[in-house]
C-alpha cells in the first residue's frame, strides 16, 4: 500500500511538470545587448526548469542548456556604434533630444528588421508557442507576435515605470508624488519641484503618445488589417509587464497588479568561476581592485585620447589593482598594475571580495548589480538615465560623480581617493545592499511565477486595468470635471434666470397691489 501511494504522489508530479512545461518565445531584436545580458539568467532559469525556451535575438546569450535554443539575427550596428561613439567623443554634448530620437529609431528598426528576416518569418509560419516575452526597447508594435500564435503577450523592461512603458497597460504617472526618472527629485517635493515635475512628466508623457503613433504604424505594416486586429486591440493581449525597479531605490510608487518590480534579475549570489587569466590577477589584489567598465554602449575605446590618459595616469600611483573592460588594443604603455580585456563578467567580478571600488557610466544595470554586492561607484554619466542613476547613488551616499566634460586627472583622482579612503560609502552601500536583497522571493522566482501565472490563466485579463481603455482625458477625470464645471455654471445660470423672474413678478404683483391701493 505504501509502495502504491508513492507510485501515485511519483505520477502527479511527472504529470505536474508534463502540463507546466510550456514553449516560450523570447523575443530581443535589441541593439544594446545589455538587454539581453539583464534577461539572460530568467530565460536560462525557465530552461532548467523544463520550459521549452526558444530565443529570437541579434546576441547570443551563450549557454548550453536543455530545453533551449537560439535563433540569432544579426542587424546592422554600424548606426549604433557611431552614436555611441559620438555620445564618448562628445559630438552630442547637450543635445540629449537628438541623441534619444536617434536611440528610439535605431531601436524600432532593429525590430522591424528582425521581423522581416527570413528566419524569423519562416518561425512565424511554423512555431507554436504558450507565451512570448518580449524585450521592451520603445518597440511596443511587436505585442503581434502573441496575437498570431494566439498566447498572453509578456513585456520584459530592462527601465522603470517610464511613460512609454506604463502607457502599455495604462499605468498611473502619478506626477504629484512620483519623481520623473529624468529628475533627481525624492518623495516628498516641494511645490516647486511637483511644479517642474509636473511639466516634464508631461513632456515624457507627449513623448509616449509619439511612441505609441510611430510604433502604430510599424504594426499596421506588419499585422496587416485583413488577418489581424487593431494595434489598440493586440496591446490588451499584454498580460505581464515585469520592470526593471525595485522600491528600495529611491520612489515608491503605486503598482498595477500585472506590474512586477524584477530589479536585479540579472543579479546572483551564485556567480561563475572567472577565467583563469582575471582570477589570477584579482585575487592576487591584496590592496582590492577597481573595475573599470562603461558597459556595452559606451566603449572605453572611444573615448578621447585626454581622458584616457586622465585616467592611466591616476591609476599607475594607485597600490589597488585596477581591471579595465577596453574593447581594442589601442591601450599602450601600461602601468603594472594595469590589465585591459576586451570582454569582462562584470557581475562576478563585482561579486568579488577582493572589488573596492567600480568606474562606470552608471546605466541600470550597473547600478543594480553594484547596489547589489555593495561596492562603492565613481559614476561617469554619458546619457539617458545614467545621469539620473547616479545622482541617485551620490545622494544616497555611496557614489561621486564626475560629468564627462569635466573629466580631468585632477578631479578623477581626487575622487577616487575620496571613495578608496572615506568608510562612509562603503558603510551607506552596505546598508542599502541589505534593503535591497531582503525579498520575500527573488526577482528571478517572482518572474517565473507571474510569466507561468498568466499562461496558466489563459492571459490573467482579470489582472488587467480598466484604465488601460481610457484617454488622457478620462485618465484625469478632466472630461468629469468639464461636466461638472459646465453643469454646476449652466445650473446656476438657470437658477439665476428663475431667481430674476420671480423677483420681477413680485415686484410687478407689489406694484400693482399698490397701484389698487391709491385708486
């Protein structure tokens, strides 16, 4: 009997992970592959546990595991590498409207590209699929995808709540109490600062609404109209928005239930062996080690000729170690305490005890990871939100930043001094990184939960907000208010046309009474 309740709990399970295995579309047509390295550890997670994972991307996420395949496309990064280029050269230098208008086409035609490769089209023709996930980059118009394979659509951010994310399933901006990601503002702003807040969380929000009309018309020209619905239709096919945010790192918002904060997805305790060559020479840092890394936007190799040798000089008079991400061999003359590759895990080498301090541009997912290990950051901001993420961190404690223009030997040393020697940044990062880890669940489990929750549901509509229907008008109760101004005006009027009347017969009938009296 004992034997036979066994064979049976033995057969649920099976069964259990036979009906909870699903095919999952990951779909990352992306010129940053700093998306791809954000969701690498969720799509390697779903493999491992028994979900078919199929990713559509132009990078490789690099792993061989079971259950998991990769489609790569490559697109043409020509465009990208040049504005990167003149982002570090600072040809751009204060026109941030032209730079992000240049990132947000790059970004929709790296999309439509990959949507019209042939291999994707034949995936299209022949795949079948539970769900999608989606790597969101301002590319909204690819939610078609899970219309045609008929399954819930799951947006992926590697941003915050910004317009353009929460304009997908309707999400409140909240002005009056919610910071713009653009400013340095806290919780709590004075009148003036929800003034200022006000006008450029409007100014996001136009932006989202041309987002939205140019991400329309990409969809239209793909999902045509006689196989397809409407691009307002489709957008209530997404059934997940899963965000790069966590509440520990400066704003407290209020979130829609199918809104999930993952910050940190990318982000493990469990860290990979470095190679040989860089574990030799970390560990080998017995005064720690400074990582220098800008990412895979920024190359150190672009920068100008002076502030890489602001930088080189600084470093040779340092004891520390310091192990710089240069992506060519342009670098000579070395110091000895030097050592430069072209490729570095950032995160492992993050994790590392021996790691004091790291140089970077401060993008979200450096922020996070440096958040998470508590490591102290010398920010240099090039664009978008690194400026506001490290601002962030300098006001919290444990970061200096340097502005790039500004970038001299002097300033550079003198800051990295002050981070290498001052315990407070250490002790503020430490304090945070503990805010910051204690979870109930990890971003990573909360992700699978809620990816499997919504394809288990069918596409959870229940989740979805009512407000998602509204227009900018209704979402602000304004047409309510118009109503109420005109009623309440009309009604008054009303009431003092009757009011005017009745006067007048009164007086009339006084005068009249009057007028009998003296006959």
């Amino acid at each position: 009997m004992k034997r036979l309740f066994c064979c049976t709990i033995i057969s649920w399970l099976c069964l259990g992970s036979a009906v909870d295995s699903y095919n999952l579309l990951c779909f990352f047509p992306t010129i940053s592959k700093s998306q791809v390295v954000f969701a690498k550890p969720l799509l390697v997670a779903l493999a491992e546990k028994g979900h078919n994972v199929t990713l559509v991307s132009s990078f490789s996420v690099q792993k061989n595991v079971p259950n998991y395949r990769e489609i790569i496309i490559p697109i043409d990064m020509t465009a990208h590498l040049k504005l990167t280029s003149d982002v570090a050269n600072e040809e751009r230098s204060g026109n941030v409207i032209s730079t992000i208008a240049t990132v947000f086409t790059k970004m929709l035609d790296a999309t439509n590209e990959t949507m019209h490769h042939p291999m994707f089209k034949a995936l299209l023709r022949s795949g079948q699929f539970d769900g999608v996930i989606h790597g969101f980059a301002m590319n909204t118009f690819q939610v078609g995808i899970g219309v045609h394979f008929d399954c819930p659509s799951i947006f992926l951010s590697s941003v915050p709540v910004i317009p353009p994310v929460a304009h997908m399933v309707g999400h409140p901006m909240n002005p009056e109490a919610v910071p713009s990601f653009l400013t340095n503002y806290k919780g709590g702003m004075t009148f003036f600062q929800r003034v200022a807040n006000f006008l450029i969380t409007g100014m996001t929000v136009i932006f989202a609404w041309y987002q939205e009309y140019l991400n329309k018309q990409y969809y239209n020209a793909i999902f045509t109209s006689d196989k397809y619905p409407s691009y307002e239709d489709a957008k209530k096919n997404i059934a997940l928005l899963l965000v790069n945010d966590h509440f520990t790192q400066g704003n407290v918002r209020p979130l829609l239930p199918n809104t999930i904060e993952v910050s940190g997805l990318q982000v493990t305790d469990k860290v990979d062996p470095l190679p040989a060559d860089i574990k030799e020479f970390v560990e080998g840092a017995t005064h720690g080690l400074i990582f220098v890394s800008f990412g895979t936007n920024i190359r150190s190799a672009d920068l100008t000729l002076e502030k890489r040798t602001a930088l080189l000089s600084t470093f040779g008079k340092l004891k520390q170690r310091v192990l710089w991400k240069f992506e060519d061999d342009t670098l000579t003359n070395l110091p000895a305490n030097v050592l430069v590759k072209k490729w570095l895990p950032q995160n492992d080498i993050l994790a590392h005890p021996n790691t004091k301090i790291f140089v970077s541009h401060m993008g979200i997912g450096g922020y996070n990871e440096a958040m998470y290990h508590a490591v102290p950051v010398l920010a240099i901001p090039f664009a978008g939100d690194q400026f506001t993420n490290g601002k962030k961190a300098e006001n919290s404690g444990w970061a200096e930043v340097i502005q790039y223009p500004d970038l001299t030997q002097a300033l550079f040393e003198k800051k990295l001094l002050s981070l290498l020697r001052e315990s407070k940044y250490k002790e503020n990062v430490q304090r945070i990184s503990n805010l910051y880890r204690d979870r109930p669940v990890s971003a990573i489990d909360a992700s699978i939960f809620w990816i499997e929750y919504v394809i288990r549901h069918k596409g959870a509509q229940h989740l979805r907000y009512a407000g998602v229907e509204l227009n900018f008008f209704q979402q602000n109760s304004l047409d309510v208010l118009m109503f109420l101004v005109v009623t309440f005006y009309v009604g008054f009027k009303v009431l003092g046309f009757i009011f005017r009347k009745l006067i007048a017969l009164c007086c009339k009938s006084s005068k009249n009474v009057q007028k009998r009296k003296t006959q």
